[in-house]
C-alpha cells in the first residue's frame, strides 16, 4: 500500500526539477504563497524585511528558476512577471521521492520515516492514501429495472380472441348480410299442394 502511494508520487514528480537552493527556496516560497504572477520589485521588497539583498541578485535568481523550469514568465511592458509551474506539495513530494530512491533499503527507510511521524502527521497519510487508491467498497450497482416479481403473464384463457379467429366459424357471404332479418315475423312460403285425385 506505501509502496503504491510513492510510486504514485514517482510518476507525479518526474518532471519536477532538482531542489532548490537557500536563496531559490526564499523566492520560491514567495512565488507559491502569493499564487499569482509576481515581478522582481516585489519579491525583493519582501525579501529584505529579512536581509539586505540587491534586486539583480534576486532578478539572477528568478532567470535561474524561469531556466531550470520552476517559473514561467510573461513580459509586462520592460519587466517580466513570474508565475509558479508546480505547486509546493509537488516539489516535497520530489524531495521525499529522491531521498527515499536512494536508500539501498527504501522499505526499511519508510519503516524509519513512519517512526519519526506525529500522529497527526500519520493520520495525514493515511488519508493521503485513501485518495490515491479510491474506495475499498465502490457502491453497488443499481437494481435492475424489472421488479423481483413482475406482473403475471395473461393466461391462456385469458387473451382476447382475435376478430378474425371470432369470424372464422361464421363467414360473411357478400350480398347476404340481411337474409336473416328479412323474412322476420313473416309466414314462410310453402309450395301448392300437389292434386292427387285424378282431375277431381
């Protein structure tokens, strides 16, 4: 599971240069706590409520950051102005994939690192690795859309009897539709009794 989370963090930091020095990480940090592009005016003044520094000094330094890949920047009139690439979480994750990659024992040195953490710090990691592998239990599927008892299927008996099948016993004649009901109530027609006396 740790060995996961850092291969993780591996392929998330390939691209991260290599870390910084004392005064790159000064602006730098500055760079990513401010989370907008920056100018060297501004960085200086900051910087030198701390030390006394010379603004080519810290425009050298931000050339060095925007070369190596830390920055990026974008001209503003006759200055430049400087934004992060990466964040500050990727660059400690960069230091802590390289200091683990190169003991010669990495799961011993993660056995050690997890001995120097604070619980809090341990409970930080452990959330770490929940978000990097995704739910134990993803939810479940969705029922099926038929119920677990559908309707009763008509019976046999039960289906209406086609028009054609009701007509079959019973076919129409074309021209005798009303031969039934004319002659309804009226005396039937019977032939003249034939004369068997002989003339008489």
């Amino acid at each position: 599971m740790f060995i996961a989370l850092c291969v993780t963090y591996a392929d998330m930091v390939r691209t991260v240069p290599r870390p910084l020095g004392e005064l790159e990480d000064a602006v730098m940090t500055r760079v990513w706590q401010w989370n907008r592009p920056v100018t060297v005016r501004e960085v200086l003044e900051d910087i030198q409520r701390d030390r006394s520094i010379a603004y080519t000094t810290v425009m050298t330094v931000l050339d060095n950051l925007h070369q190596k890949g830390w920055v990026r920047r974008e001209a503003e009139g006759r200055a430049y102005r400087y934004e992060a690439v990466s964040t500050r979480a990727a660059y400690a994750a960069a230091l802590m994939n390289d200091s683990w990659s190169q003991s010669d024992n990495p799961a011993a040195a993660l056995v050690a690192f997890f001995g120097m953490m604070s619980p809090e710090q341990r409970e930080a990691l452990t959330d770490a690795v929940r978000m990097v592998q995704g739910p134990e239990n993803p939810p479940s599927a969705p029922p099926p859309e038929n119920p677990a008892n559908p309707p009763e299927s008509a019976g046999p008996g039960d289906a209406e009897e086609p028009a054609d099948a009701r007509n079959a016993g019973n076919p129409e004649i074309p021209g005798t539709e009303n031969l039934g009901t004319e002659n309804q109530g009226k005396p039937a027609n019977r032939p003249p009794a034939q004369n068997t006396e002989g003339g008489r």
